[in-house]
C-alpha cells in the first residue's frame, strides 16, 4: 500500500468554514476520477479551532491522508493522468499552494487498532527514533482507539523529490473525543504532543474506507 499525507493551508479568501466546504468538493471530485479505481482509504482531518489542547497549533488548515494500492503507478493511463491535470486546477481553486509541495508519501506501521475516524492528534516529527519513542508512550498511557506511525519514504514511485514537508514521520493518535484524547496524550504543559516539532489536533471525516483489516 503506497499513503500519502498532506499538510495544508487553505486559500486566504475562504473563511475556515467556507474552506472546509470547498475541501469536501475538492474530494468528491477525485473520487470521481479514473484514478480513484486504486483507492483503499481517504481521509480528510479537519483541525478543530480553537486549539483544544496545549501545544497544539492552528497554523494549518487540512491534514488528509491519501491510501492507494501499489500497482497505481505501473497502471498510470492517458485518462488518469487527465484526471490528476483535473485535480491540480482544483487544487489551486482550494489550497494555498499545490499539494505536491506540502506533502509526504509515508509507510505505515500500525501498532495499535485500525478504525478510522474520530477525534485525531497529527504529530510531526523530524527525527523518526522520537516519534517511535512517542508512539510507545502513547501504547503505555492507554485509552486510545488508533496509534499508527508514518514513516518517511523517500524511495517511493515518484523518488525523493515527491516528498516537500520536512518530516520524517508522523504519529497518529485517535480517541473517541477531546477528553479521551486529552487523558491519554496530556493537557497540561510537557504532554506527549510537546515531544513533536508540530502537532495538531483534528476532527476525522472518513470519505473512503477499502483497507485490508
């Protein structure tokens, strides 16, 4: 399975509601693509405002995480790559900047459940050892429904260049809502989303879900 995670910004002329809006559309438009064919899972993570924990930020406005089969490069066609020509006009439509400039393709280590959705914390991290030394923290504390670590790939079908956020992984923390989430990373100062160099805490809208469990 290849995943992409994004980190974005919206368009400064949309408000944060009118924005999330415009993201819904901009993800129904790629599910009716050719390319969509290879699709295992999508995920839009919205950021709740304001920040509900300490340490969280507000500078992003879109986390999604993007999972497809393997073969979808080897089976690039004519059609799908009119599709993504599609995508990218839409994207300037939605986004601050292209999405290929504020991603990174990442394979996934899930350690601990699988569902998707609900309340989510995205760290980032620059040094992978950390965010595996986070995870296990978070395994310890209990009280979460999904611990998924991203780790950078840089030898993806697309190479190195694919990847443009300056991170090199990821940690997933879901719970079932804020005070869950909150119990199990900590509210005050030093908890677990302190140790990454960003974190931010959003709320999950499952568009498609084909994973193998």
């Amino acid at each position: 399975m290849l995943k992409l995670v994004y980190l974005a910004k919206r368009k400064p002329e949309f408000s944060f509601d009118d924005f999330v809006r415009r993201w819904r559309r901009h993800g129904a438009l790629g599910m009716q693509q050719p390319l969509w064919r290879h699709a295992l899972g999508y995920v839009q993570a919205e950021p709740i405002r304001p920040a509900p924990l300490a340490g969280a930020s507000e500078e992003f406005d879109a986390i999604a995480c993007f999972m497809v089969r393997d073969e979808m490069f080897a089976a690039f066609t004519e059609e799908d790559g009119a599709g993504a020509a599609v995508m990218a006009a839409d994207e300037l439509q939605t986004f601050s900047a292209p999405i290929p400039t504020t991603s990174l393709w990442v394979d996934e280590e899930r350690l601990q459940g699988d569902e998707l959705g609900g309340i989510a914390a995205y760290l980032f991290f620059e040094e992978p050892a950390a965010a595996r030394a986070t995870a296990q923290r978070a395994r310890s504390a209990g009280g979460l429904r999904r611990i998924v670590l991203d780790l950078r790939r840089d030898d993806g079908p697309l190479g190195p260049g694919a990847n443009t956020l300056p991170y090199g992984a990821i940690l997933e923390l879901s719970a079932a809502s804020v005070p869950d989430l909150a119990a199990s990373v900590g509210s005050e100062e030093k908890g677990l989303l302190d140790e990454s160099d960003l974190a931010v805490v959003t709320r999950e809208a499952v568009l498609w879900d084909r994973l193998p469990r």
